[in-house]
C-alpha cells in the first residue's frame, strides 16, 4: 500500500506541474530568464526520461520472456503515444540503461544527457559483454566533463572509440549482425508525388551502386543532348528506376490498385480526396486518371465505396477475377491498409478476429481489425483484450475497437474517415424581429 502510495502521490506532483507549466506566463520574463528556463526545463525532460527508463526497465523485468517484454513494451508505446515498435525499443533502452549502463543513467537523471544522445551510447555499446560496457559506462559518463560539449556524431565517435579499444572484434559481431537485416523499403510522400526507396546495403554495395548510377549519367551528361536538360540528380533517378524496371519511368507496370473513392468523384461530381493502398491520399483527378488508364496497362482496380456524408465504408466492387478473400481487402481498406493499434503506423499483414472464434467470434466485418505481425502476438499474451464497440446497422460512426491492456487501462481504436467532401455551410438566415423594432 506505501509503495502505490508513493506512486499516486509521484503523479499527482507531476500533473500538478503540467497545469503550471500549461499557464506559466512569459512576457514579463527577460531573454535571460527565458533562456534559465530553457535549460531547466531541459534538465526537467531528461529526468523525467530517466523516470520513464526505470518504470519501463521494471515492468520488462516482471514478466522477463520474450512474450512478456514484448507485451511490456506495447503498454509503454500506449502510454507514451508511441507505436508499439517504438515503445519495445524504448523498453529494451531503458533495460539496458538499468541494468548496464548506470553512469549514463546518471547523467540522464541530473540532465547532462537528454534522452536521444543516451540512446545513442546504449546502441554504440550494445555489442560489448556486460563486463566490457561497465567500463565503457565509467569511462564515457564517469566523469561529467567527459560528455560536455560533444554534439551526436562526436558522442557517436567517442563511444565506438571506447567500444573497440576494449573489444576489437565487437564491429566484426556487429556488421554481420546488420547484414541479416538487410531489406528494401519505401516512405511515402507528403502530397507531392514522390516518395522515397531506400535499401539497407552493405556499406560496399552501397558505394557500387551509387558509382555506377553517377558513371551512368555523367555519361549521358557527355553527349550533350539539345533536348535533354535533366539534371545530374534527375538523371541518377531515372537510372535508378530504369534498371530496376527496365522503363524510363515505370509507367507501363501492371499494378494492383486498391482506391477508395466516392461515387461523386469517380463520376467527376465532386473533387473529395480519394485514398490509394501504399500512398494514402490522392487528388480527385488523379483517383480519375488512375481508373482511366487502368485498361491500358493491364493493372487491376478495386474500387471501395463509402457512404455519403459519414465516409463509412459500404460496399466494394472488384474488378479482379479469379481471386478470393474479398472480405480480407474490405477490412484492409476500411483500415487503411494499417494496424488498428493507437500510434502503430506499421502495414496491417494480418486481419484478425478482436473476439476470437473459439470465443464466439464471427469472421465478420463488424468483428475485424488489420494488425501488424507485432500486435497480433502481442494481443495473444494474457491480459489484452480487443472488443468491437457495438454499431447498429444505419450507424454513421467509424467501426470502432475497444483496447484493454495488462494494466487494465483502456484505449480506442477509431477506423480512419472514408472520403467525403466539406460539410456545406448552412445558408445565412437573417433575423426579422418585425416592424416594433423600427417604431419610433
């Protein structure tokens, strides 16, 4: 009872601070008082961090099995409003903070290190034994000086320096620990068009690549083509997706696309965003352009229809042939093509059953959710919940599910709005109060 005593009594001061904080007025502050404040509120935030490592470090360490840290880590995500991936790697720093490196703890605690520049010398000393990270620990953070001054890649330097003075075949671990996660990924544009590859190489592979898309345009550069005023840059881009595709641009691929759309703008009505799968929202006319050309390069449309109005998903038509698991892609697209868990933007891969079937649960939209590979087990770990809110039939709302962790804490989960265009603004009415207004 003393120790939730304590708890409670921790986080009432620390709402209390919040409320201070939320109304503190500045204007009658001097730059230096201003500039005081900046660093004590600093100092405030790494503690704060520091708090947060030691609450997360021991709730990983009450249930210490992969199943548990893994359900420790989706709670810590939730409470910070972090994605789950986010709150495990937050979870795993705050245990190896604890655990291994207490100096930098330290200096966490007193604000000499913020909660970033720690995160970096936890990762530099990762690949160390136990023994050889204490050392590391007291030769980086021992002393308050050593840090002082240093900005994130010399603090980088500084710990690998340390890392392979007391293990020299700690980067020989470490690079082939990277090579097995070597991958390709894609980052979406921000509304613009574009959008980003980026492949996570070997470092050597990486220089042959880029040297031969540079030799390939300035090549071309060499020719001096009238008609070509591409720049250097363009033209290492469109190597890029040239040799990839064997296209200039990429235009003539076979895709499935999967597009949300509403009535009224596919038919040119209206101009309401639609969404595509991987891209999220698109104009109107790209939505209309993307149906045009669908014929002319083979590719697969799907069209998904909302309501009018809520944006509810309603119904979907296919125009592919031959496949099964409509329902699946309903779910998806009502979903976004993401996990359904509160701050997880990772792509939904599995569409799972909130109430399970061995419960009762029916394989039905209504008892549906897309989840991320990590979410999906981790709702499996004893303690979580995931509840569809109820909706009658003609309801306008979103499909809805009710998340409740370990803790006992609750979160919603609200499927993102469908397209649907501004709300029309209501006429101007005049008020007539008759002619006794007027009388003299």
């Amino acid at each position: 009872m003393g120790n939730e005593s304590a708890a409670s009594d921790l986080q009432q001061r620390a709402s209390a601070l919040l409320s201070r904080f939320a109304y503190a007025a500045l204007d009658e502050h001097s730059d230096r008082d201003l500039v005081d404040l900046l660093r004590a509120t600093e100092e405030l935030k790494s503690a704060a961090a520091a708090l947060q490592a030691r609450a997360a470090a021991t709730m990983a360490a009450r249930d210490d099995c992969p199943a548990g840290r893994r359900s420790a880590g989706s709670q810590v995500g939730l409470a910070r409003r972090e994605s789950p991936y986010r709150g495990r790697e937050l979870t795993s720093f705050a245990t190896r903070l604890t655990e291994d490196l207490p100096r930098v703890l330290d200096a966490l605690t007193f604000g000499r290190l913020n909660e970033r520049r720690a995160m970096v010398l936890a990762a530099e000393l990762a690949d160390l034994s136990p023994e050889h990270r204490a050392e590391a620990d007291e030769r980086l953070a021992g002393n308050p000086s050593t840090l002082d001054g240093l900005g994130d890649l010399a603090l980088r330097r500084a710990a690998r320096r340390v890392a392979y003075e007391l293990d020299p075949e700690a980067p020989v671990r470490r690079r082939q620990k990277a090579r097995t996660t070597r991958r390709v990924s894609s980052r979406l544009s921000f509304g613009d068009g574009m959008s980003t590859i980026s492949g996570w190489v070997e470092d050597l592979a990486a220089a042959a690549i880029m040297t031969s898309l540079r030799d390939g345009a300035d090549r071309i550069l060499a020719q001096d083509d009238p008609d070509d005023d591409r720049t250097h840059a363009q033209i290492v881009a469109d190597l890029f997706v040239s040799r990839l595709t064997n296209q200039k641009h990429a235009q003539a691929t076979p895709v499935a696309v999967k597009l949300l759309v509403s009535a009224e703008t596919l038919l040119g009505d209206e101009d309401t965003p639609a969404d595509v799968e991987h891209i999220g929202p698109v104009p109107a006319s790209v939505a209309r352009q993307l149906v045009g050309l669908s014929p002319d390069l083979r590719s697969t449309i799907q069209r998904f229809f909302v309501a009018a109005g809520s944006g509810t998903l309603v119904a979907m038509e296919s125009g592919a042939r031959g496949f099964t698991g409509q329902l699946r892609d309903f779910v998806l697209t009502r979903d976004r093509w993401t996990c359904r868990t509160p701050y997880c933007d990772a792509p939904a891969r599995h569409v799972d059953h909130p109430v399970p079937v061995a419960e009762g649960g029916e394989t039905s939209a209504p008892n549906s959710g897309g989840a991320c590979a990590g979410c999906n087990y981790t709702k499996e770990h004893p303690g979580w919940t995931y509840t569809p809110v109820p909706r009658w039939p003609a309801d306008p709302r979103p499909h809805e599910l009710e998340i409740v962790t370990p803790t006992g804490h609750v979160y919603r989960a609200l499927a993102p709005p469908g397209p649907r265009p501004p709300p029309t603004p209501e006429p101007r009415r005049i008020r007539w109060d008759g002619p006794a207004k007027y009388a003299a």
